[in-house]
C-alpha cells in the first residue's frame, strides 16, 4: 500500500485537467439567453492538418499563430506522481525539471530565461506531466535547445538529490475524524486536507513525507524518467509567428535522435474505499471558514460526459444561475461563492468537491445546504430551461478551446496523450446536442455520492 506524499507541486487548475471536461466559467452578464435550442452547431478542425510525426515515433501537433509575439512549445508526457515505484520520485524530477538541462545548471538556466524574457512551467498530475517553454519569437532558435534540454536531459545526480532531500516538509497529519488541529487557513490548505483524508494510503496521495524522500536514490528518479520520457510516450504542441515546415526543422534537430524506447504498460490505480459521510475540522487564524465537501470520482465513461458537465453546470458551475448559488447565495444569504468542480483522472478515480466559505455561525448550514443539493440533483428533474442554458454555456467553451493556434495544438496534443485518440473530442458537440432531463439525472445517480461525503472545514 502506498503511504501518503506530500509536495511543492503545481497543480492544474480543476477545470482545465482533464481533456474533454469543458471549462465553464459565464457571470450572470453572459450566460446563453434562455430558449430551448433544438441544435448546437461547432466541428472540431481537421487534426491532420496540424499534425507532424518525427522518424522517432514523437507525435506533435503544430500551428502557425502569426499575431502573437512568443513561440509556445509544451511536451505532455503520459506519466505522474501515481506511476512512480518508489515514493517521491515523481516529485523530485517535477523539481528536478525546472532547474534547467543539467549541462547548463540552475543559475545559468535562470539567467538565459531572465535575458530572454521566456518562462517555463512544469505541471504534474497523477497521470500527466506537461512542460511548457514560452519564448520571444526572435530567441525561437534557443528556446527549442533549452526546451529539448529540459526534457531529455534533466540533472539527476547526488548532489542534486541531496538538496531535494534537505527541502523542509510539514509532519504528516494523524487527527481522527471529528478531532481539531491548527492549520493555514484559505481554501488551499483545505483541499490539500481534503485530498490528502480522500486518499490516505492510494497512489494518488498527494503527501510525500521526510522519510520517504530519504529513502530515494539518484537510481529511483532516474529510472522513473527514463522509463517514461521518451519519444513514444510524450506528444509535443507546437506554435507561434512562424512557417511551419521551417520551424519544425529545428524542432526535428533537437528531438529527432532522441533515442525510441516503448514506456512501461500504464497502470489503472483502484477506486478509493470511501467511509460513510464524515467530517474533519481544522482551527485556523481569521473569521472565515473554509469548507470543501467531495468524494471520489470515478471513472466518468465517454458516453456520460456530455451528461456529467451538463449536470455539474446545473449544480454548480461557475455562474450565479447554479442551483448551489441560489440556494445558498440569493434565497439563504449564506455565502457568495459555492461551486461544485469535478476533478476527474483518466487511469483512476478523481474528485468531486464543492468549495465554499462562510462564517463560523453558517457552516453547518452550508453544509446541509451542500448535502440537500447534491440529493435534489439526484431525484429531480431538472428543466429544459437548465438544460438549454447549460448545454449553450458549454459548447462556447468548448469551442473556446479552439479559438487560436496555440490553443488548437494544445488541445490536440493534451487530448492525444490522454486519451489516445480523438473520438471524444469529436463526438462531443454531437452528445451535447442528445443530452436529455433523463440522462442528466442518470448521471446524476451514478456519479454523485451524497452519502459518501468527505468534509472537510478548516478556520477559526
């Protein structure tokens, strides 16, 4: 069994994950006018249009976007912190990653991205890791040599590990159920609770503790990133104010001789054993509480997606229309922010949480207002106004996600090394369009768990 990890790591934001759950985020000012729409109308662009393959077996996908002033390069590589064999060697290459190729070194790493102008990220899931290098069009040339440097040759030595290994980490948290312990208090500490309660003892942890990270080798980091980053087992975005054939050249001189090797077989990691419902209470400086209220979430099959986001934009999507926002906000005066986000995994299970604040005297109302919605979700019908709403909000976002060349080759990309293919990215307009009341209660039934829910306040 997996102990819990603790980490510095940059999470995704929760509504860009997942490929295939659309990012929904309309004010009040700019939902869809009400008005059932027999019909939606969006094709996704021709993938093979976009798409390059090195000799090598790397799959890219590369667009032209001549207004913009920066090339973006991101490699997503099917792997993260719930595919590791040794605790914390995820993590500590994550770490690792941003410091630079190993034949330059962190400072000077540093001091090119400082001249340049140019930043890089790197963002770790369970199951996916994406780097992104964003660079001035007139440092292209460069920018494609450090990127590639950072991705193949990353500095994984003693030392190195030696450092990672002196980074200051908190005492693992042993409170039982019902007990109170002090914390930070925002709603980032209380979704790392939340997170860290959910998946005590699973692959998916989110804590690595001191005596873990002690017990990791240079041989544990290295063999996790030679396993994994390889040509065949990563998919590039490539874009910017270029020719396409010409910049691919340099992209082919940097990551064309990079070695083929088939990765490990990807693991599915189990569901989590959920308790009945129960609650965790955190003390906390401030006159706010935090409260964020979930279970796992499994599995969502591809022909229920459509249905799921149209469910969780009804329940509690980001927009003031949301059944938990007139519940909670406009008829009870309870809160001003409650949403419900669905933070679903492609190899194992997700979360589903809803997140609020409130003062001291309110929170137990939030949270039987919480609990009430979820069930109502479950049993009633919604209406074809929520429907036609809901299913309008959805489409403009997921056309969004087309709405210029880097955006276009990142969608791609992401969607690939996710998912393999892209049937369901495809497909979705059309599922979107045959969502019916009946299908969004289904999923609502099948996906919701409101007697399974984890709860989680943390504050004074």
């Amino acid at each position: 069994m997996r102990k819990q990890r603790w980490t510095h790591r940059c999470r995704l934001l929760p509504w860009i994950l997942i490929p295939g759950f659309v990012p929904v985020t309309a004010s009040a000012s700019r939902l869809p006018h009400a008005g059932f729409l027999t019909q939606l109308q969006f094709t996704v662009p021709d993938t093979s249009e976009s798409e390059f393959r090195l000799v090598n077996g790397l799959v890219g996908f590369i667009r032209a976007e001549l207004d913009s002033p920066v090339v973006r390069l991101t490699a997503f590589v099917r792997a993260g912190t719930g595919d590791d064999e040794q605790q914390g060697a995820a993590e500590m290459l994550e770490w690792v990653l941003r410091r630079g190729p190993c034949w330059m070194g962190p400072g000077a790493f540093r001091e090119a991205l400082d001249r340049m102008a140019a930043d890089l990220s790197v963002r770790m899931s369970v199951d996916l890791t994406a780097i992104t290098l964003r660079v001035p069009v007139e440092h292209a040339n460069q920018g494609v040599r450090l990127f590639s440097g950072v991705v193949r040759e990353p500095c994984i030595d003693r030392p190195v590990l030696e450092e990672f290994q002196l980074m200051p980490r908190p005492p693992l948290s042993t409170v039982p159920a019902g007990e109170i312990q002090t914390v930070s208090g925002d709603i980032g500490a209380a979704l790392d609770l939340f997170r860290s309660r959910l998946f005590a003892g699973h692959p998916y942890t989110s804590v690595v503790t001191a005596a873990e990270v002690a017990e990791l080798t240079v041989d544990d980091v290295e063999r996790f990133h030679r396993e994994y980053f390889t040509p065949t087992n990563m998919v590039l975005a490539v874009s910017g104010p270029f020719v396409p054939p010409l910049f691919l050249r340099d992209v082919d001189q940097r990551f064309g001789d990079w070695e083929r090797r088939l990765p490990p077989r990807l693991r599915n990691a189990p569901n989590v054993d959920l308790p009945l419902r129960e609650t965790h209470r955190y003390e906390a400086e401030g006159p706010q509480r935090w409260i964020v209220a979930g279970h796992e979430l499994s599995l969502v099959r591809p022909r229920d997606l459509a249905a799921f986001e149209v469910m969780n934009f009804i329940l509690g999507g980001a927009h003031t229309d949301s059944r938990l926002i007139q519940e909670a906000g406009l008829r009870r005066g309870l809160a001003n922010d409650v949403r419900s986000v669905p933070e679903p995994n492609v190899r194992g299970p997700g979360t589903y949480t809803v997140r609020t604040y409130g003062t001291t005297d309110v929170t137990q109302d939030l949270i039987e207002v919480i609990i009430s919605e979820i069930g109502r979700m479950r049993t009633e019908v919604v209406t074809e106004q929520e429907l036609s709403v809901a299913k309008e909000a959805i489409l403009n976002s997921f056309a969004s996600r087309f709405g210029d060349g880097h955006r276009v080759a990142t969608t791609f990309a992401e969607e690939l090394a996710t998912h393999g293919g892209f049937g369901g990215l495809v497909q979705f307009p059309e599922r979107l369009n045959d969502v019916s009341v009946e299908d969004v209660r289904r999923v609502a039934e099948r996906y919701l768990k409101p007697d399974r829910l984890l709860v989680v306040v943390v504050g004074g």
